[in-house]
C-alpha cells in the first residue's frame, strides 16, 4: 500500500524560509535508477516555481501512473502554504525491464526518470550532488543559502541519494569555526540507507599547480589542508595524509579549462590514480570533456586540460559531475547562479551494494561511477567484459573488442557514441527513450594506441549519450593495457 509522506516539520520551515516558492509552474518526478521486481521503493515529488523552488502556492493534487504493482493511479495531494514536496512510499513494480512512471496535473504531463527493474544486480545505482556550496563558502554569500537548506533540499526537493557541501576553504574563507560547523551539520544529516552525505571541502590552486579541487573524505580530520599559495595537488595530498590514512581521502579537480585556475597537471605534480581517481567533468561552469564540445566554459584556457587530453597522458580517471552551485540548491536549474555559472546541473550515479557514506565514497574512489548533466540518465556500459573504472590486460591488439550499452533516459535519446582515445569510432542516433545494443571494434591497436610511463602503451573507451533535451551522460572510461 503506498503512502504519502511529507517533509517533517523542520525540513518545511527550512524550505519555505529559504526558498519559498510562487504558483506552479513544472513538477519533478524522482524514481530509484535500480528497482527489483516486488521490492517496495520511493518516488519522490515536487511542484516547483519557475525559478526551480518548491511552489508554495499550489492547492490541489498531483496524479502519479507507471507499472504501478497493486494499483493503476496515485493521488497526492498538496495544499497552499506549504511546500509542494513529497515522497510516496510503498510503491512497487511486478515485471523486469525498463520503465517510467508519469506526474500528471493541470492538464499536461511529466515523466520520471528512467528505472531498471531487475532481480540479477545487488548493487543499486545512487545520485548525488557532490558539489554545493553553501554560506560559508563566502563566495556569492547573497545567492548562497545554509548548510541545513542545502541536505533539506537535496533530501526532499532533488531527491538526491547522496550530497556533499564542499565550501572553500582557500584566500582565508576557511576557519576551525567553519570548519566545525560543517562537520557536526554533515554528521546531523547523514542517515545510512536513506540519505548519505559526503565530506569534503574546496582547495583551490593556482593554474600550473593543479587549479580548483574538491577533498572527499571518509571523517572529518581536526582541520583542513590549504595549500594555495605555496604549494599543488601533490604537496596537497601528501599533507592531508598526515591528517588521514591515505585510504580515507582523494581529491578530483573539476572545471580544468578555467582560464587562471586551469588543471594542467604534469607529471610533478601528479599525485597518482589512488589520490586522483577522477575528475568533474561537467558543472554549470560548463563541460571539460574535450575543446570545441557544446557546453564549454565561457573563458577557456588554452593549454591541453580537457579530460581526454588527461586521459591521453595516462592519468587514469573516472567521470564524475556537480553543480558547483552558489545558490546551495542540489541538482537544481537555479537560475539566481551568477551568469558564468549557467550551464545545466550535473550529476553523479555511484553503483554500490548499499547506500552509506563508505559505499559512496568507495564507489567514486574505485571509478565505479559515471557523469550527467541536466538529468538522471540510466548508463551501463562494458568494454570487452571489463565495467567502467576497471584496466584490464589485452595482450593481442588485432582481437576485436566488443562494446555493449543500454541506456535510459526521461526523454528522447538524440545519440549515443562509443569514445576511443578521445574520438568517436561509433554512433548511434535517432533513438527513442531507451536503448540496447552491441558494437565490435575490429581495429588493430597497434598503431592507434597511446603511451606513458605508468600505463605503458594503452587504449581506453568510454560511452558519451546525449537527449534531445540536451542533458549528457559519461561512462567513466575503460582502460585497456596493449601488450
């Protein structure tokens, strides 16, 4: 039997303090990526403004439609004065396959992300934000919002699995009061196997030295490590290992291409793949993927800092995506971001057997994770047996290798292309909200393959989806060692 529940009292003044929203203008639709036949979940509502906030002045009800087990339709209703945010317990799905369910109100129609219900997989996939900044960044602290908005609203306005609130700490934003604050805010809001939230924090550097960075860490240390204005991402990392186990830590640079704080990282400063097993690929910055691509930053710089220029020296990196937000709002179209910052939301899916802080941490540290911006698109892609993240040895350069995707989105998939060393060898276009096949690579790698000192000689492969919307998703790479 479903049930509707609504966000407790603290969790509605907290919205309607710091984001009330006005009439109705569009409503969100969450669905877990990963269901198993008969096993009762959540979807997750809300009725949102035009700006994107939870509508406060809506009154009236909101019709929910699927593969509903048990039940053709679902009322829930909302009234004026409150929040237009819910979640409806209960719900489940009887047959396998991939499915949508559909908000309908005032007249028009909405569909939820995709999900993939199967009984084969005990891992789920898992969405979060893992880069929101709040008030205490005091970076735009007149857009920002509180760190109790920025859990609230990924909880129940995004209907994220999992955040992080990664101020700045660097140019004396950072303070032990800070510090504190956000830790034992961190530590209130996280509810293992419900809602998990990650540490971390922002250490910017300087261009050359390995630009902005995001710490990830697994408990919060007494304070945090700047290294801005002496020293680089290595020197970074080697200075937090004397404050964690260097197991409890990485970093991932993010918006490379940023004139100024531009991610450049040579071999001097390269801290390895365990310290920097990925990289942010997309934020509303913009993407970092490769020059000329379509949601670039507005000023880029002109040395080779993309992801495929990193991953061609041998860096091995998996794919992650945030907001990087300064309104505090997760996952969100927010249009109150300053005008560089207004590029679609990015996203991260972590695959991991449960929902906790280590299992998210570990997922993003293992590559075991993809990228997306603009929605939460399903992605499962395999490269000659070996999932995303994973090197495998490929001792024969003439053996073919054979590439299979399914993917999923809300709406349309407009193509979807097979990435090998930072080209496209295959697409497919023209496609309707889900697709599946097989794709063989018959080239020689002898000639095409890449090298460095650490990799040897190499190959990898990675899945890039675009919508019609225009919304993005990333495998994170597949690397293959060419004997």
């Amino acid at each position: 039997m479903a049930d509707v529940v609504y966000p407790p009292r603290l969790a509605q003044r907290v919205l309607a303090l710091e984001a009330p929203g006005g009439e109705a203008a569009a409503v969100s639709l969450v669905a877990p990526t990963i269901t198993v036949p008969g096993e009762p979940f959540r979807l997750k509502l809300a009725v949102l403004d035009e700006l994107g906030y939870p509508s406060t002045e809506f009154d009236g009800a909101v019709m929910l439609r699927g593969p509903l087990a048990g039940a053709g339709e679902i009322e829930v209703p909302f009234a004026r004065g409150r929040p237009a945010v819910a979640h409806v317990a209960g719900v489940a799905i009887a047959a396998d396959g991939l499915h949508r369910f559909q908000a309908e109100w005032d007249g028009g129609a909405h569909h939820s992300n995709p999900t993939c219900c199967t009984g084969g997989d005990a891992s789920r996939i898992y969405w979060g934000d893992p880069h929101v900044h709040t008030v205490l960044s005091d970076c735009h602290p007149d857009r920002c919002r509180s760190l109790e908005f920025c859990y609230v609203a990924g909880k129940w306005l995004s209907g994220l699995e999992w955040v992080s609130a990664a101020d700045h700490v660097s140019n004396g934003r950072g303070s032990l009061g800070k510090w504190r604050q956000q830790a034992a805010a961190c530590e209130l809001f996280d509810e293992p196997g419900i809602f998990a939230t990650l540490p971390a924090y922002e250490a910017s550097l300087k261009g050359g030295a390995g630009g902005d960075n995001n710490v990830y860490m697994l408990r919060w240390p007494d304070i945090f490590v700047d290294e801005y204005d002496q020293g680089n991402i290595r020197t970074l990392c080697e200075k937090m290992s004397g404050k964690l186990s260097p197991e409890e830590f990485f970093v991932v640079p993010h918006h490379t291409t940023r004139t100024g704080k531009h991610g450049e990282i040579g071999d001097d400063i390269y801290p390895g793949p365990d310290w920097m097993p990925a990289v942010e690929i997309h934020s509303k910055w913009g993407t970092s993927e490769y020059r000329g691509n379509p949601n670039g930053l507005h000023e880029i710089h002109p040395g080779p800092s993309y992801a495929v220029d990193l991953l061609a020296k041998g860096l091995r990196l998996g794919f992650i995506g945030g907001t990087d937000t300064h309104t505090t709002l997760p996952a969100g179209h927010d249009r109150r971001n300053p005008g560089h910052i207004n590029r679609p939301p990015g996203l991260t899916a972590v695959r991991a057997g449960e929902l906790t802080r280590e299992a998210i941490f570990r997922g993003i540290q293992s590559r075991n994770c993809y990228a997306a911006s603009g929605e939460r698109i399903y992605l499962e892609a395999d490269v000659a047996g070996a999932r995303p993240g994973q090197s495998i040895e490929w001792t024969d350069s003439k053996a073919p290798r054979c590439i299979s995707v399914t993917a999923a989105a809300g709406g349309d998939i407009a193509s979807v292309e097979i990435v090998r060393n930072g080209q496209a060898i295959h697409t497919r276009q023209g496609l309707s909200w889900k697709t599946a096949f097989d794709f063989t690579d018959g080239d020689d790698l002898t000639d095409s393959a890449l090298a460095s000192k650490d990799l040897g000689r190499f190959a990898y492969y990675y899945v890039r989806l675009t919508c019609s919307s225009g919304a993005r998703a990333w495998s994170s790479p597949v690397w293959l060692s060419i004997g």
